[in-house]
C-alpha cells in the first residue's frame, strides 16, 4: 500500500518540532487543571453533608468538555492556516504541481495529516475527561461517545482553516479569514434566527435548522443530553423563539455531525478549487 | 496581460536562453511551460504531438528548477528527495537508488544526512537541480539558476549544465546573467513586454545584429578632419566621437563600407583601425528591449556631431 507522501512528509516534520506536543500538554494541563479543581471545589462543597453526589460532578464534567470544545473550535484552525500560504511562500506548491501532483491531492494530503493530528489531540484529552468521573456518573463509552462528537468539529474547523489558507496570500490573513468564517457561522445563524422570527414567524420554525451550521453542536448537544440537561437546548430555541420539530431535537447530535462533514467537504473542494493552476494566478 | 502571442520553437537537444528584463513575462513563461500555471489560450506541442496545460505527459517530460529552491526545514537532504520521488511516482528501493545516484552526479552525496536549510545557497540550487532529474525527464527548464551564486559554484553549476546538455537532455535557461548565456547556450530567445522580440541560433542573432551595429574608426590624430570628412558622406548618418575614437552609424552594405575606406586613405586620413562593432548578447539585449540608450547616456567621454 502506498503511504500518501505529504502525510508521510507531514508528520515527519511535525514529530520534529516541539509545536505539537507543546500544543497537546498545554491543552491537558489546562483540562486537568480545571478538571481537578473543579472536583475539588465540589468535594469541599459536599464535605459539609457528608456524602458525595456524583450529579454534583456532572458540572465539572460539562465544564471540563465545554472547555474541549472552546480548544476544538478556536486551537485547531490555527494548525491549518498556514499549511498552503507556506507551501506557497517557499514556492514548494509550485514544485508538487510540477512534480504531478494534482490540487486535489495537495488538499487531501496536507489536511489528512493536520485531520491526524486533530484527532490525537481530541483523544489526548481523555484522561482529563474522566477526572471529574471518578465517582460515576457518565459512564466509559459516553465518554468515548463524547470524544466521537467532537471529530466532526475537528474535521470543520480544520478544513475551513485550509480553505483560509489556500485563499489568502498570507498566514496571518488565513488566520483572520478561517476565524472569520467560524464567527460567522457560530454567531450568524443564532442572529438571523433572532432577527427572522419577529418578521415570518410562522416560516422560523426553519431558521432553527440553520443552527446546524454552528461548529460544536454535535458535543454540545451530546454533552447536556449525558448530563440530563437536555431541556437547555429547548430553552434555547424557545428563546430565539423557535419550536423545532421532535425529529430534529431527538437527532440533533447526529444531524449536526453530519452537516459538519458536508460543510468539512465543501471548504475542503473549495480549497482545491483556490489551488488549481487556472486560478492560482488570476 | 503577462504574455501577448508568444511563440516558442524549442528544438530537441538545445541549450535554450531565455532572456528579458523583470517583468517581461519569462517566469510566465515558464510556469505555462511546466504545467503551473494555465494559459488563456494558444497550445503546447511536445514532440509533435500536442498536450494539454497541466497533463501528465507534460509534468513527465519537464523537471523544474525555479528561482526560489523550495525547501521544507526539518527535512533531510535525502528525506526532500524521497519526498518528491514519491510525488512523482518513485518510491522504496527505486527511489533510493535514484536518490543516491542524483545526490552523487550532483557532488551532495556526503550532506545526505544534513536539513536542507543547513545547506549553503550553491548546495541548495544542485539539489534543485537533482530533485528535478528525479523522473528523468527530457527536457529540464531552470529559472534563473545562477543568481546569487558566487562565480564558483556558477562555474560548476555550468558545468554540470552543460554535461546534462552533452548527455541529450534539452534545457531552458532563464537569466538575467547574460555571460552565463551566451557561454552555454546554442539558441536564444529574447522577451519584452510579453512578446519575442528576438530567437534562433545564438551564433546567427550576434551575426544579423554585428550588421546593423556602427562602425568604429581609429585614426592616428587628425580626428576633427576625419569628422568633417565624414560629416559629408551621404551613407553616414550620425557621427560620435570617443577620446580618439570615431563611431558613425553607416547606412550602406559591405561594399559601400570598402568604397568608404577607400576615400578615407584616399584623402590622406591617418586610418588605423576600419571595422564593425562587435556585438555582445548584451548589446544586443540592450538594443532589442529599448534600453541601448541608458548605455550610451551612462559614458560621460562620448558626445555625439
């Protein structure tokens, strides 16, 4: 079986600098150390009734994975925004164009390999995960579960930082571009419900599909289903004013994973189509 | 618009030249040429047969050396090669042998083991040159492979040029170092402002370009009376006088050149010296792309009758 060689190439000189792992210990430092904490915090709490309630954990376990998905949303497009903007500045792009390599391959190639690391980084957090669950609560295949539903997330963000990259002339406007389209997408469709209701509201119930666009709902949505809190997503929609079909809240998580990957797979043509030599130079 | 009807006959074993100033569109040029980038129209005929922009037949037949080396840090010199063996289709034990036999004809088979951004500029540009033979192409298009070299490794760096030439390989050269050119190259294209303003063999563009270059005349003293002497001449046109030098642009042929002379020593002009300018690929490039006067105007000794 032939290795592709840009992930070959790819994680080679990632494994190579101190980027990566620094990265990953950051992020488990700071999960562990929220994670600990707040078991702490709450095992004071119950100190003072003489027993543990494991429900009371629950809170750090959402807070410790709401932190994960913040690192999901707002760390991993950083990893991307530069993969093609430096490709380009070294004039490498031009040589794996030359060398036969098609646009298509150059995408897949260099996001597989950022897409690795996504999830070496989401999976990294595991242990951190479980602090909060040493006395039950939710148990090891949610928690896996969990992990599952931040992928998509990954995949998303990931791909619109190489979509970033392979639009923009340099990393740092890559880097304000993909963090662009993420605000977009977090905040847009929660406003154009908000503004939309008022105006069509029999037609809004609609605008609650849209929700789907925000990066992280899938473990969001996972995250208050495990906790028993559920009725936060209602309450949500009810403030926007939307009633969304039963279908659609029973599946969120499911419809939300897969709108990410379909968004993952047109930023990803979308760069593709930024790096043809038909456009690359126009 | 880069390029405006350009028109490239490269034939089979040339060294080709290709030169112009910045922004003439040889970069351009080249890119089109290599596949990188796609034309707004016109073809791409290899060996008779034509190929589209970007296709396969066309990336297995060129390697490129651009301008800038394309280096990735954290790679290994014999790492880079694999790498872009593997682009290119080559891998395991095929691709080591290559690399070996690449890294030996290029003289880096001892840096095998040293991150390319180690390597000295001179070292990087062979590397270039061996990551572009990987596949063995035909033809080899190298963009301004000698800049910033110092005259040593340009030296060998020519060298190793010219066995790849003597080993059948044809090769486009982009320069701006126009010695390097007129030194290796058996034809030549100039470029300006995206148009060919000038190709063919090297030895035969000098010699159509000697014809129209002024005559130089040396004269022992006597230079005001030769001036004047001139100055009556129907075919002499301008005449230019540097220290005890006399250029006149002469609009006659060969045998009025002789007929000429000939009314020179006739009247008693002390002639030392009766011949054409020879012309340089330099002085041709000057006159070609419109900037022979930046020349002239750049000599403070010479003042025109």
């Amino acid at each position: 079986m032939k290795f592709d060689p840009i992930i070959k190439r790819d994680i080679k000189v990632s494994s190579r600098g101190p980027g990566f792992m620094a990265l990953i210990m950051v992020i488990n430092v700071i999960l562990c150390g929220a994670g600990l904490l707040g078991v702490f915090g709450r095992l004071t709490g119950m100190n003072a009734y003489g027993r543990i309630d494991p429900g009371q954990l629950l809170y750090v376990y959402m807070m410790v994975a709401g932190i994960m998905a913040v690192f999901t949303i707002l760390v991993l497009p950083g990893r991307t925004t530069g993969i093609i903007t430096s490709e380009r500045d070294s004039g490498t792009l031009d040589l794996m164009i030359a060398a036969g390599l098609s646009p298509a391959g150059i995408i897949t190639g260099k996001y597989l390999s950022s897409l690795l690391f996504g999830i070496v980084a989401v999976f990294s957090c595991f242990p951190a995960l479980i602090i909060p669950l040493i006395y039950g609560g939710v148990g090891f295949s949610a928690c896996l579960l969990l992990l599952m539903s931040f992928l998509p997330t990954a995949a998303l963000v990931l791909a619109i930082g190489v979509f970033a990259s392979s639009a923009a002339r340099t990393s740092s406007s890559a880097a304000a571009m993909a963090y662009g389209i993420i605000i977009a997408l977090v905040a847009g469709p929660v406003l154009i419900a908000f503004l939309v209701n008022p105006v069509i509201p029999d037609g809004s119930n609609y605008m609650a599909y849209s929700v789907l666009l925000c990066p992280g709902v899938p473990s969001v949505s996972l995250i208050l289903d495990q906790t028993g809190n559920g009725e936060f997503i209602d309450l949500f929609f009810s403030y926007l004013g939307l009633v969304p079909n039963a279908v659609f809240m029973s599946y969120i998580t499911l419809f939300s994973s897969v709108t990410e990957l379909v968004m993952m797979a047109a930023f990803l043509i979308g760069a593709g189509v930024n790096i043809t030599p038909k456009r690359r130079y126009r | 618009m880069a390029l405006d009807d350009l028109s490239l006959n490269i034939e089979d074993g040339a060294l080709y030249g290709f030169v112009g100033p910045n922004g003439a569109g040889k970069t351009t040029a080249i890119k089109i040429m290599t596949g990188i980038m796609y034309p707004d129209g016109g073809s791409l005929i290899l060996n008779d047969s034509e190929v589209g922009p970007g296709s396969r037949a066309l990336k297995e037949s060129i390697g490129y050396v651009p301008d800038s080396f394309g280096v990735y840090s954290n790679l290994k010199v014999s790492e880079y090669m694999g790498f872009f063996a593997a682009c290119a289709g080559i891998e395991g034990l095929e691709a080591r042998k290559r690399t070996e036999t690449l890294l030996k004809y290029v003289e880096l088979s001892d840096r095998e083991d040293f991150y390319v951004e180690a390597l000295s500029r001179g070292m990087k540009q062979r590397l270039s040159l061996a990551r572009a033979l990987i596949p063995d192409p035909p033809i080899l298009i190298m963009d301004e492979p000698t800049s910033g070299l110092d005259p040593r490794t340009r030296y060998e760096f020519k060298q190793l040029v010219g066995e790849l030439s003597d080993n059948g390989k044809t090769i486009v050269i982009s320069s701006h170092i126009l010695s390097d050119i007129s030194e290796l190259c058996t034809d030549v294209a100039i470029i300006d402002e995206g148009k060919i303003v000038m190709s063919g063999r090297l030895m035969e563009v000098m010699k159509l370009v000697t014809s129209g270059n002024p005559i130089v005349i040396s004269v022992n003293g006597a230079v005001n009376r030769t001036v004047q002497f001139l100055k009556e001449e129907p075919l002499v046109s301008t005449v230019t006088v540097k220290r005890n030098d006399i250029m006149i642009s002469f609009n006659g042929k060969t045998d009025d050149e002789e007929i000429l002379l000939r009314h020179m020593i006739e009247a008693g002009l002390p002639v030392r010296n009766f011949s054409r300018e020879k012309s340089s690929l330099e002085s041709i490039f000057m006159q070609l792309t419109g900037h022979g006067e930046e020349r002239i105007a750049a000599s403070s000794d010479d003042y025109e009758i």
